[in-house]
C-alpha cells in the first residue's frame, strides 16, 4: 500500500499495473496545492482532500480504478455571493482500455461506463483534481441568503419598471 500525505506535486503510477497488482494508494491533499482549474470553482482555498484509489479488474476482468474523495470546500453562492460550506463525497469507477476500438465498443454498450484509454503513467492528482470538479455543483446556493446580503444587493439597483413607468407617463402641459 503507497501513502502520500500533503504532496502537491503530481502522484504518478502505472494505473494497468496499479490495477492489475489490486494496489491502493491514499493520503491527502490540500486544497490550496491543488492547481488553479479547482480554486476558480471554490470560494477559498482551505481545507485538505482525502483519496484513496484502489486497483482491481472489473465483472469483465478489465483492469480498473476506484477513486473515493472526501473534503469539506468552501464555494460561492450564486444568489448572494457569499462562501459557503460544501460536503465533497464522491466514489467513481474509472475502467482502462489499451486500445481506442475497445474503448469506444465499451462505451457504446455501456453508457455509465466511465473509461480512460490507459497511458503508461497516471498523474494522481491530476485524476483528483478532475474529480473535485466534476463533484462540485454547477450553481451553488444557499437554501435561504443571509437578508442582509440580499437586501444591500437590491438597494443598489432601481427598480427597472419604476423607470419605464416614469416614461410612460404623459407630460403634462
């Protein structure tokens, strides 16, 4: 078993081998060492993220991966703007492929399939980075905004139709 603890340079394995050899890997990582495709996303940059990646073969004696993450983020409200907490859990299976016909045949009678074409070496944190982001939710938002925010947010703008009415009134002579 490999353990990496606080490592923000890239983790890299031979992932048919990984699988293959059912190998595991885990550690964490922090966030603000992650690259910057992740923090556009995130309100701030604290916290660390725990991994673990398993190797195995699949049903069909594929060789794959299982990647699980687990982190408390912070991202942006898209209502008031605001940081807020999010609870980042996310398990995928990722199948490898040695070739781009079986690829594309696997994925064509499995659509859920999530597949890879292998390379002879996997960046880890890369893989981790790219599943933070599919894992986090397109427009984040508070169940119910801080008032204050929301209250400051509207006094700055005039009503839109308050101006219309003003023009729509007839001018008296």
């Amino acid at each position: 078993m490999y353990h990496a603890e606080f490592m923000s340079k890239p983790i890299l394995i031979d992932p048919l081998k990984f699988a293959r050899e059912g190998a595991s890997l885990s550690g964490k990582l922090p966030v603000s060492g992650l690259d910057e495709r992740v923090h556009d996303d995130l309100s701030d940059t604290s916290g660390e993220v725990s991994y673990r990646l398993e190797g195995f073969r699949d049903e069909l004696q594929r060789p794959a991966l299982r990647i699980r993450l687990e982190a408390g983020l912070n991202v942006t409200c898209q209502r008031c703007l605001d940081g807020m907490p999010f609870s980042l859990d996310t398990d995928s299976v990722i199948t490898l492929f040695t070739s781009q016909e079986k690829l594309e045949e696997a994925c064509e009678l499995d659509e859920e399939l999530d597949a890879v074409l292998a390379e002879p070496e996997l960046d880890v944190a890369a893989l981790i980075e790219d599943e933070i982001i599919m894992g986090l939710p397109h427009a984040p938002k508070h169940d119910e905004c801080g008032r204050e925010t929301l209250s400051l947010a509207k006094a700055d703008k005039p009503n839109p139709f308050a101006v219309l009415a003003t023009l729509k009134r007839p001018k008296s002579e």
